[in-house]
C-alpha cells in the first residue's frame, strides 16, 4: 500500500518544491493544505508541477461568520491530544501583544481555535497520512498541526537549519533530536584542539549566514516600493482580503501610517542603541553574555513561553550574579526588521546597576573569548561558548542541552546556585567533539535562509509585501533551477521515510 504524504505548503515554496521533486522518486499519494491569500490562491488552483489527489484552502474554512464556540469540545481536544491551547494563543503574534491593528477578544479566538482543531481533525480523519511535511512553524495554525499529528503518531518532516551555517537537517522539533537520527559516532577525533573546533565554528558561520537575509523589503528603496505599494491598495486590498483574521483592523491608511511610522521609529531606536551601547569591550572586565533573541520568535513563543518576558529574564539573571559579575546585554541585529524594540524597554536594561547594553556591531566571537559565561533562553550562541570553553545556561531543551557544559534552569528560584556552580564548569574537548560528529551525521548542506530569502526576492517584492500572483512558467524555472540543490535533502526524506516503514 502506498504511503499518504500531507504537506502544509505557504507563499515560502519551500515544501511545495520538496513536493514536487519527491514524487519523482517516491511513489506515494500526496495531498496538500495550502496556506495561501486568496489572490495567490488563484495561481495554485490549476497548477501542474505536483500531482495532489486532494487539496484544502486553509483560508477557505475561515470565511463564514463566526459563532459561539463550543468550550466543551475544546476542553475534550486538548484532552484527547494533550495540547495546551493557551500555549498556542499567547505564542500567536497576531492574537497578543505584537498586533498593532486588531486586539482580540477570547471569543474570537476561541472560534478561531475550534475552527482550526476540526479542520485539522477532519482533514487527518479522512486521509489518514503517514507523514507530514511541513515548515518550522511559526504561526500557531501549522505549529497546532503539527502538533495533531505527532500525538497521532503521524511522522512529522520539517525541513530545518541547524545551529551550524548553511547545514540543515530533517526532523519533528525544532530545538530536539528527533529519533530517526543516527546516535552513534564514527571518527569522533577528527579535532585535536579548541582552535580547531573555532575553526571549524567560523566555516559554518551562523551569524555570517543571517546576516545576508534581506527579509522586509529593508534594503529596498522607497521608490521602488511605490508600485507594489499602489498596487496592493488598488487591487490586493480587497473585501476577502480583509476576511482573513490576520488582516483584521487593517485599513489603508493605517497601514500606510504603520509603514511610514516603522522606519521613522527604527531610526529613532537605533539612534538610542548606537548612543547607548558598548562598541569596546574591556579587557579586565568580568561579565555574563546574555544575547536577546528576536521577537516574536517561536524559539521563545513555542519552545520557551513562559520566558518570553526577556525584559524580566534579564532581571532575574541580574539579582542572581555574584556582585563582582556584571551582565552584558547583546540585541539582535535581526530586530532591525522588527524596527528594534521600545526606547523603554532599552531604558529598563541600561537602569539595572550590573547590566550593560552591547552594541549590534560588535563581533559575537569577541564577546564569547572574554565572557566568563553564556546564559541565554535558547540561542546558538550557547552552544558556541563550548567552543570557546565557556560554560553556558538555557531556559529551554534543546539539541545541545546534552552538552555536560550547558546548564538546562527548570525553576528560577535554582538560578543563582546554578551560575555558581556552572561558571566553575570545565568544558570537555571530547564532549564538543562528539556533538560536532553527531550534528554532521545528521545534517546535510542545504542553505535554509538562503532559498526563503531568494523566494521572497523573486516572487515576493523582497519580502515588503507577498505577490498576489505567481506566474506558472517563471515558477516552472526557478523550480527547474533547485533541482540540483534540493537533491540530498530530497534523498534525505526518502531515507527517513523508508526507515519509518521497519518501525
């Protein structure tokens, strides 16, 4: 009998085009939810590159007016699957705290929720598949979807980078080891040194490859955003556009307003963070990193939602260091997307009497050679301190939360005694060794960000605003294109999914 594959397939591309070279080697059914506006949706509807024998419009089952939610069911759900429903709304962007347009009322979430749940319940009812494929998840729609499907022991292959650049690796969980990877490891002293291990840090350079995401349209000039922009209110700005509750309270001209209040604002902020930050690190000076991390992010809106609150995290390592330690506090360079956070949020850090606010410009390999200590929520740059033999702390599990030098915190009130005890700890060469050759037994090179960036150049206006339209030959092109670059990763599922069958 053959396999059913489900994939969840956005305006991103990236797992419809796995699709579609995937069905050329694996014989298989597959079917399709997309998760596309109404105006793209129309570019989909008649495709011919992957051969679906059904396919649902998440869109479509959110149309109609809302109702009164039935609670019961939604108590029975999250019975039934063990998931937490909260979890999910308060690490939706778009229903707390981030939306600037429209503030949600429980009701309608609510509906939302149930509305989502019986999709879903009936979508996975019907076709039973074996596997789904499926984006790291982002918005608690394909994130709730995933989550169905491991409790109903649905495999789930998201495609996914590692902490090492331009390596990916295929798995369920964005932050665990997930059990098809191979644990044993062959030719584990392939380093001999730390320097070694640094060397090899800076050949896969994480922060090298994010630092060439042009996401937003930021690098885009104003002029060559007028169009697109005159064209989305002509023509894209429509009555089912605003249907969609993630265009809720969105009006022209406030959107408009939003466009033009962001970059002034992004100005503003980087003003305050360039007059404020350190650009020079002293070289007797005996401090903590503590790197923020972007938000909204789900590495912290789903992996770690009862720290997302960096703010108070910060405050709480700052009571917790030994009085001759201070706490050097790094923003994220990415949040330059996000047009940075409040001035007053920046004011709250600079207020704390042993913290001080790192400049984005400064290199990360600076600060990890002169910290005496990591502790971050869930950051790469955790793991990078082993390299650097420095020990680190994280508030939640991830793939290197095994590493004997990181500390995992479970309970906040553990967190003085565990930086004394940690900022003692001795990283362990063979450790680091080992996690290397596990992560390379596992991983492949595929660069990730590098495919969502070049989508949302070429059929995304650099990602300022999402086309309304995908023209079916130049689509036919770019595919043709990533055959070659898509091959291991295509490889990579097969095996997976052969193995999945001697379960």
């Amino acid at each position: 009998m053959k396999d059913k594959i489900l994939v969840w397939s956005d305006a991103e591309l990236k797992q419809f085009t796995i699709v579609k070279y995937l069905q050329e080697k694996y014989d298989a059914d597959y079917f399709a939810i997309y998760d596309l506006n109404h105006h793209l949706k129309k570019s989909f509807e008649n495709q011919k590159h992957v051969n679906f024998k059904k396919i649902w419009y998440y869109w479509d089952y959110h149309m109609a007016p809302p109702t009164k939610p039935d609670l019961q069911y939604l108590i029975n759900f999250e019975k039934k699957y063990d998931i937490d429903l909260g979890i999910l709304v308060y690490g939706e962007r778009l229903f707390y705290k981030y939306n600037v347009f429209y503030k949600f009322k429980r009701k309608k979430i609510l509906n939302i929720l149930e509305r989502d749940c019986k999709f879903f319940e009936e979508v996975l009812d019907e076709i039973k598949p074996d596997f789904l494929i499926i984006k790291v998840t982002d918005f608690h729609r394909s994130h709730l979807l995933a989550e169905i499907c491991k409790a109903k022991e649905i495999k789930v292959l998201t495609t996914m980078p590692t902490r090492f650049g331009y390596m990916a690796t295929i798995g369920s969980d964005l932050q665990k080891k997930d059990d098809t990877w191979n644990t044993h490891i062959e030719n584990e002293n392939n380093f001999s040194s730390f320097l070694e291990l640094r060397k090899y840090l800076e050949k896969y350079n994480r922060h090298k490859q994010i630092s060439l995401i042009k996401s937003g349209g930021l690098d885009y000039s104003i002029w060559k955003k007028i169009t697109p922009s005159i064209k989305w209110m002509l023509k894209t700005f429509d009555r089912e556009y605003r249907l969609g509750y993630d265009h809720f309270g969105i009006t022209r001209s406030r959107a408009i307003y939003f466009k033009i209040g962001s970059d002034l604002k992004r100005r503003y902020r980087k003003k305050f963070l360039d007059k404020n930050s350190l650009k020079n690190l002293k070289s007797n000076e005996n401090f903590v990193f503590f790197p923020l991390q972007v938000e909204p992010e789900r590495t912290i809106g789903y992996d770690a939602p009862f720290y997302v609150d960096q703010l108070e995290v910060v405050k709480n390592i700052a009571r917790s260091l030994p009085i001759d330690v201070k706490l050097y506090v790094k923003e994220h360079f990415n949040m330059r997307y996000r047009s940075w956070r409040e001035i007053q949020f920046y004011k709250d850090l600079l207020s704390l009497p042993n913290v001080r606010l790192i400049h984005t410009s400064v290199n990360p390999k600076r600060i990890l050679e002169k910290c005496s200590m990591v502790i971050t929520i869930s950051s790469t740059a955790a793991m990078e301190a082993a390299f650097y033999e420095k020990p680190s702390i994280i508030f939640t599990d991830t793939v290197f939360s095994a590493l004997p030098s990181v500390y995992r915190i479970k309970n906040l009130e553990e967190l003085p005694e565990i930086i004394k005890k940690a900022i003692k700890t001795k990283v362990n060469l063979t450790d680091i060794v080992k996690f290397v050759k596990f992560i390379e037994q596992n991983s492949f090179v595929f660069d990730d960000f590098g495919f969502t960036d070049e989508v949302l150049e070429k059929f995304h206006r650099g990602g300022f605003l999402i086309n309304e339209k995908i023209d079916s030959e130049e689509f036919r092109l770019f595919l043709d294109e990533k055959r070659e670059s898509f091959s291991e990763l295509i490889q990579k599922h097969i095996e997976i999914m052969e193995q999945n069958k001697t379960r």
